[in-house]
C-alpha cells in the first residue's frame, strides 16, 4: 500500500557540470512524487454490549414507590468479528486516485527520456547529413566554373541546406524546453545503456498468452467489490443473533416483604424484517452490478491490450525487416560504387550520394523506432506493469 503526496513539479536541483544518465534524471522526474506510508488509523474495539438502557416509572403515581428497569443489548463474537473485518478494509482503502497520479508521472518522465534519446540521435545524424552538404556544395563551387553542374542542383542543394538548418533548431528547441524542464543544465547526456528493439521483442508475451492470462482485474472495482462483501458478512451476522436483550428489574419497596421485588428477564428476536431484507437486496445486487462491470471491464482492456501488442509484434517485425533492408541495400551500393571505380573511377557525388541515402534510410529508421518505444511505453502503462512500488526504468536494457 502506498499514498503518493503530489507537489507542485518544480526542479528542486539542477546539474551543472558531468554526464547525466537516466538514474539521475528518474530520480529528478519523480523527486516531488514522494511515496510515504498510510497513516495509522484509530485502534477500534468493537464492544460486546450494543446498548445499555436504564428506565423509571411509577408505580400508582406513588413516587416512593418506584420501578426500575435495566436492560443490556449484547453482541455476539460473530458480529464483532465482522465489524472489525469492515472497519480494517475501510481504513486500508487505496489510494487510488494517488497512484494513479504517480503513474501518470512514470510514464511523462519515460517519454521525455525516449524523447531526449530520439533527438540526440537525430541530431548525430543531421551533422553527419550536414558534413556531406557541405561536401557536396565545395564539388559544386568547383563544377560551375567548368559549366559542368546543372543550375537546379544547386538550387536543391540550397534548400537542402535551409530544411536542414531548421530541423536543427528545432530540436536544439525541443532538447532546451526537456532539460529546463528536468533542471538540467548540462547537455551532455549518456543514453548507453538505451534499450534495444530486439530487447523489447523478448519481453513482451504473445498475444496468445495474454489471452490466457485471466488476471486482469479492475482494483477499484475489486476494492467496492471486497466492501460490500463485509457488509454483507456483517449483515448475516446481525441477523442470526437470537438473543435481543438481558435485563433486571427492581419492582419495590412493597409493604409486604414476600412480594417479588427482583426479576430478570431475556428477551429473543426473530427476524423477519422487510427492511433488514431489502438491505441485504440491495448488497446483492449491488455486489452483481459490479461483478457484471469488472468482467466487462476486462474483457474490454484485454482486448485493447491485445490490439497494442499485436500492434507492436507487427511493427518490430517491421522495424527489423526494415533494418535488415537498409543493410543490404548498403551493401549493394557499396559493391556499385567499387565496380564502377574499378572500370571508370569513382565520382565524389556518388560517393556523397550513398552516403545520404544511407543517412535518409537511418533517419526513417529512427523514425519507426521513436513510434515504436511510444507504444511500447503506452502498452506498459494500460497493462499497469510500469505502476510498481519502485520506480524501475523500462527505456534501460
């Protein structure tokens, strides 16, 4: 069990100098989302008498002449049991609405490192794509004194040049919003330990298995379910107490001493109330409406849950198939390039050429990555495995 306090997030360090790795910025991220224990509740000792009851009247309105009943309504060791059961599952309520809270925040700080990582490796792949621009335009400085460039391509390249600018600042935008975000000052940032997709493919179960997995359950639902239970155990028990009262009664002073001036009495009950009935209805049915809605409820969740991992199986298959893709075509290309220098020379713009697609194909691999690790993180979170009582980073291997 655990109650999460929630302050308001606001960066209570920052770093100023060395590496940052991904210990340092979950803690950073959930430092203000502190998991404290449930306060203790009140010890409560449920009695044994219900009710003490002490009555005077009368007697010939002869106020020397007085009698007095009392009268004790006992409860049974049955009833107290039931009462105490209630009580501790009521004082031991989730907090629901807190842990809900505190995963919501696991899974913000889990996109913003999946978002960190993606942007430094895009921007490695934007200086290499810049390098070989440059490259391309210092061979074309070269051509056009000779005639030997076509105007357009140099037009291209010009807007090459700009796009590429412009992606570059946005995601020194994006990076500087995350850091300042997290009170990180310094950029220099360590993703070695950055999970892989043939990683992520060993953890996750099959569909199949999943669908044999009948442990999914709705807590909240769970917990009502479990209260109206112990009412219902409490109701049961009140209603086979037999017993109602005990009481003793002083009839006197009399003037003739053998008169009876003490008697006890016991009094019985059988219930047959309309309204103890009805309330043990109304649990029932209550008790049902809530086992009709936790089953709907997971059967609607496995089935999104089955929806996101097929999802994800198809898209790792994709991702790897696309790698694998992506290699090969390197490989030709490279064998292109040696056969055509071995027979006429190679050209500088076709080895730049090579180059950049080699650099396009990777951008739309990392591309496929990020939406990857996107949904692999959302499946996480609506299977509830990234809600545990110690933060543990999914994104590491």
């Amino acid at each position: 069990m655990r109650l999460i306090i929630i302050i308001i997030f606001l960066p209570i360090y920052a770093w100023s100098q060395g590496t940052i790795d991904a210990d340092d910025f979950f803690r950073n991220g959930l430092s203000n989302y502190k998991q404290t224990e449930k306060q203790k509740v009140e010890n409560v000792n449920f009695p044994w008498i219900n009710r003490y009851e002490f009555r005077t009247e009368t007697r010939d309105f002869d106020f020397e002449k007085q009698e007095y009943t009392f009268r004790l309504s006992p409860s049974t060791p049955s009833i107290r049991n039931a009462q105490k059961l209630y009580y501790e599952e009521m004082s031991n309520a989730p907090d629901f609405e807190g842990d809900e809270i505190y995963c919501n925040q696991l899974h913000n700080v889990h996109t913003d490192w999946l978002e960190l990582f993606i942007i430094s490796e895009h921007q490695r792949l934007l200086d290499d794509l810049r390098t070989i621009i440059e490259d391309k335009q210092s061979i074309y400085e070269k051509m056009i004194a000779s005639y030997e460039i076509d105007a357009e391509e140099i037009l291209n390249l010009k807007i090459e040049k700009s796009d590429l600018k412009i992606n570059q600042n946005i995601l020194i935008l994006k990076q500087e919003y995350l850091l300042n975000k997290y009170g990180i000052t310094e950029k220099n940032i360590n993703f070695g330990d950055f999970v892989k997709i043939e990683t992520i493919s060993t953890l996750l179960p099959s569909v199949s298995d999943l669908g044999k997995n009948h442990n999914i359950v709705d807590n909240e639902t769970a917990y009502k379910t479990l209260l109206i239970n112990k009412e219902l155990e409490l109701e049961t028990a009140e209603k086979k107490q037999l017993i109602d009262f005990f009481q003793v009664k002083y009839n006197g002073p009399h003037e003739d001493p053998f008169q009876e001036r003490i008697s006890v009495g016991l009094g019985f009950q059988f219930f047959n109330s309309g309204s103890t009935k009805l309330k043990m209805q109304e649990l029932k049915i209550e008790q049902e409406e809530l086992r009709t809605k936790s089953e709907r409820w997971a059967k609607e969740k496995l089935t999104r849950l089955t929806g996101m991992l097929g999802k994800l199986e198809r898209d790792i298959k994709a991702y790897v198939g696309y790698q694998e893709i992506m290699l090969e075509e390197r490989r030709e290309l490279e064998q292109l390039r040696d056969n055509i220098s071995q027979s006429t020379g190679t050209s500088p713009l076709l080895l730049l050429e090579i180059e950049e697609r080699h650099i396009s194909m990777k951008m739309e691999a990392l591309s496929m990555k990020e939406e990857l690790l996107e949904d692999y993180l959302e499946y996480l979170q609506e299977s509830e495995k990234m809600c545990q009582a110690i933060p543990f980073n999914f994104l590491a291997e």
